[in-house]
C-alpha cells in the first residue's frame, strides 16, 4: 500500500508531462509536404497584390521588383480545401550603383484558405488584420495559441535579398540600402 503513495503521483505527473508534451507538439507542427504544395500558390498570389504598390515602382531606373516569402504558421486541410494561417513578408527592391536598394515592405500574419487547382492549389479566400485598433483580436481570432506566439518573433529579408541580388546580378555580399 505504501509503494502506491509512493509511485501514483510519481506516475501520474509523468502521463500529464507525456501528454501534455505530445499535445504541444501536434498542435504547432506543420505538415511539410502539404506546405511544399501550397507555398508557391500562396506566394505568387502575394507577389501579384504586391507589383506597383512601392515608392521604387516611381524611379524606373532602380528596376524595382517585389520579393515575397510566406511561412506557415497554422494549415489544415479542410476536406478539399486548404486553411493556412501564414506569417508574410514581401520586400521591394531596386539596384543602383551595384548595391541592392530596399525601396519599401510588408509584414503582417495572413489567413489563405486554398483549394486544389489541378496539380497544384490556387487562393480562394484572403483574410488580413485590420490596421490599428482590432490587430491583436484579430491575430487571437485567427491563429492558435502557439502560432500566435510565433508572430511575434522577427522575420529575416535574408532569403528575399539573397533572391534579390540573384535577380540583379549583384554579388552575394552587396550591400543594402535605402531607396
């Protein structure tokens, strides 16, 4: 009888930290093979809405051109749809005098909701938050507590000026400026 005072709770804490660390786990993993299919889809439609909304789009001599990334942060599938909570970044950058200028950008959390388009997925529905007042519920609204947690950490334009620098034919260590 001593040895089941003794050992219960013991064994107890251990299924809770078990479960608990397995619940943890699940919920803010993502499916990597689902996010190789709808990351190209995501990003273009990111691409599209970004062309002529920056200051380097006024100075034709900077050949400005848009950059974006997704990474995801929350994605289900919903039967033949896609729901993918994603945290973007899209920079544009121009060149000039051999050094890569950063003309303007964006970085906010999107909800896309994705639905299959032959081989590939197309965006269907976009979600934003509000500017302002309303972003925080608005992010608690859409994301999951753990995805939640991860928007607050910075996103690094390394991947975006490393593409961008292949664009324009820039050594990979040019350096970067303001328009």
């Amino acid at each position: 009888m001593t040895s089941v005072r003794i050992w219960g709770p013991g064994v107890g804490a251990v299924v809770v930290l078990v479960a608990t660390g397995a619940w943890a786990r699940g919920s803010s993993a993502v499916d990597a093979g689902l996010w190789a299919s709808v990351r190209p889809a995501i990003e273009e439609r990111l691409l599209a809405q970004a062309q002529g909304d920056g200051p380097g789009g006024s100075e034709p001599a900077l050949k400005a051109r848009w950059f974006c990334a997704a990474q995801a942060l929350d994605l289900r599938e919903e039967g033949d749809r896609v729901r993918a909570g994603v945290d973007t970044l899209c920079v544009e950058y121009g060149v000039r005098d051999g050094a890569l200028q950063e003309c303007g950008g964006a970085h906010y959390p999107q909800v896309m909701r994705l639905a299959r388009d032959g081989e590939g997925y197309r965006v269907v529905a976009q979600e934003e938050p509000p500017d302002g007042a309303g972003y925080a519920d608005w992010e608690k609204d859409h994301f999951s507590v753990f995805a939640e947690s991860r928007l607050d950490g910075e996103v690094s334009p390394a991947g975006l000026e490393s593409a961008a620098r292949t664009h324009f034919g820039l050594a990979a260590d040019a350096t970067v400026g303001d328009c």
